[in-house]
C-alpha cells in the first residue's frame, strides 16, 4: 500500500521524460515545419554570401567611418570628425553632392524619352522589332566603351558633333564639351541617358503590354478620347514599371563612376565629380580610407532616403506581389 504512490509517480515521471522526443517528432512531422527548414536550407547558403559580403563590409564601413585608420597605422576613435569636416569644410563634397542630384534630376528625361519610344514600337508601326533592337543595343555596351566613343564626339578639334554644327554654320568655333566648367556635366549625363534610354524602354514596353486589352476597348465605346486613355489607363498601370526605373535611375546616378572618370575623370575643376568619384579619390587617390568611409554612409543614407521617397511618389507601394 505505501509503494503504489511511488510507482504512480515512477510512472508518471517516465511518461514525462518520454513526451518531450514524442512531441519534437510530431513537431517534425508537419508538412509546413518540414518546408519551412527545406527553405532555410535552400537560402542558408545565399543568406551566408550577403552576410559576408554585403552586411558585414557595410557594418565595417560605418565603424571605420568614425575612427582614424590607414593600412599603416592602428585605428584611434575619431568621434565625428570626418562627418564634420565632409560637411563644414570639403567643399568638393558639396559639388559633388550637387552633382549627383543633377544627375538624379535627370533621370525623368531618360524615362519620358523611353516611354515615348515604348509607346511608339507598342503600336502597329512598321518593323517596330528592328527599331526596338536598335535602340536596346547601347545598354548592353560597356560604360567604358561608351565613355571613350563619346569623348571622341565630344571633341574639340575633330569631335564629329562639332563637325556638324560647324559645317551646318551653327557654330563659328568648336566646343570644348568636356574641357568647359558649363557644358562638361550636361555632356555626360547626355551621353548616360543615350545608354541608359534601352533598358527603359525594355521595362516600361513589358509594362505596357501586360495591361489588359479590354480597358483600352472598354474606353474606347465610352467614347474616351486618346489623352483620356492614357493618363487613366496606361499610366496608372504603369506604374511598377516607372518606379524601377526610377529607382535605376537613382542607383546610376550613384554608381556612374567609369562614365565619368573615362570622359572627364571628375574635371574640369570638380564640375562633373560624383560623390562615387569623390569617394575613389579619397579612398584610393589619397588613402583616406576613413574618410571615404565617412562618405559611403552619407553616400548610403542618400540612396535609402531617395528610393523611398521615389515609392511614395508612385503610391507607396510599388513592386509589391499581391498574394492571390
């Protein structure tokens, strides 16, 4: 009689220590906990390279952007130091600032001209193909390439767009297109928006073919003129479209570095110097690697800032997936 309550427990105690394996075998055992680690499987290995190459260089650049460091000597804490002098006393830094945003500013005219273009081959116009793969053909090509052919139009003595506006008498005497504080950033964004005007056009032609049909008829026997049709209709559903090319037109504003330095190498006198160029030249040209730190973050927190303000433009929400 007084053992059977310890057999009880005895009992109890062994269920006890048998449940918990039992319950993480069930817990394996669902379908969605078994797909869900066959994910994690899947994306433990991308997740490890973007750790490794994107999160941890990323958190070593804002450490080192507070800190006095060079290849040759030990790192000391600099507090706001570099901040404060990229602010208050580089004034390279705030043409190059200012460089960038006219070069951001002029995206909108790459993406107007490759939405004419998209809706001029959308049409029925004859060999609208040809023109399509004429016109994407200078996305492809190597900035390099680019810059070298456009200095080369560009030049002042045997530049082939000075040959034309002098031979046509528009001019009297050359252009020094890239030599010239006015015309050396004009110049250059017009040659990136010559290369980047394709690879818009591509986007927002997919865009345009992916709107229903039936609107566009539906309007029509309402009786909606072609204004009408497209401001209600193809804009509006264009907008995914706009907003990535909108937020590649802020990236190569921000990564436009072998453009400019093959055409103009920032010059003359800092007039095309993008805050990518400036960043190289401090890094690489003076070894201020802590400096050129200091204006990534900057560099970074613009680029953040700026492609959430082109999403809030486009509604809030564009290149969102809606789950069916």
């Amino acid at each position: 009689m007084n053992t059977a309550p310890p057999q009880r427990a005895g009992a109890a105690g062994s269920a006890d220590a048998v449940a918990p394996p039992a319950r993480a075998a069930d817990w394996y055992r669902r379908k969605r906990t078994r797909e869900a680690m066959l994910v994690a499987c899947f994306l433990l290995p991308s997740l490890m390279i973007f750790f490794l190459y994107r999160i941890l260089p990323l958190g070593w650049n804002v450490i080192l952007s507070f800190e006095y460091w060079s290849p040759l000597k030990a790192a000391r804490f600099a507090g706001l130091d570099n901040y404060a002098e990229m602010f208050l006393e580089d004034d390279v830094f705030w043409q190059a600032l200012t460089n960038t945003l006219i070069f951001i500013l002029a995206s909108p005219i790459a993406i107007l001209l490759a939405l004419a273009v998209a809706l001029a081959v959308n049409s029925d116009l004859k060999g609208a193909a040809i023109y399509r793969t004429i016109i994407f053909l200078s996305y492809p090509l190597m900035s390099v390439a680019v810059g070298i052919v456009w200095r080369w139009l560009y030049d002042e003595r045997g530049g082939f767009i000075n040959f034309v506006l002098r031979g046509t008498g528009l001019i009297k005497e050359p252009i020094p297109f890239l030599q010239s504080f006015g015309w050396a950033l004009p110049s250059v964004i017009l040659a990136d928006i010559w290369q980047v005007v394709g690879f818009y056009m591509i986007i927002l032609l997919t865009g345009l073919q992916s709107i229903p049909q039936h609107l566009y008829e539906a309007a029509r026997i309402d009786g909606a003129p072609a204004s009408a049709r497209f401001l209600r209709i193809t804009l509006p559903m264009l907008r995914p479209s706009l907003f990535i090319c909108a937020v590649i037109g802020i990236l190569n504003s921000f990564t436009a570095f072998d453009l400019v330095y093959v055409m103009t190498g920032g010059g003359p006198a800092h007039a095309t110097e993008l805050l990518v160029t400036h960043i190289y030249n401090m890094g690489f040209g003076e070894t201020r690697f802590d400096y050129a730190a200091a204006l990534t973050v900057v560099q970074f927190t613009l680029l953040v800032i700026l492609t959430f303000l082109a999403n809030r433009a486009v509604g809030g929400n564009a290149g969102s997936v809606e789950s069916a």
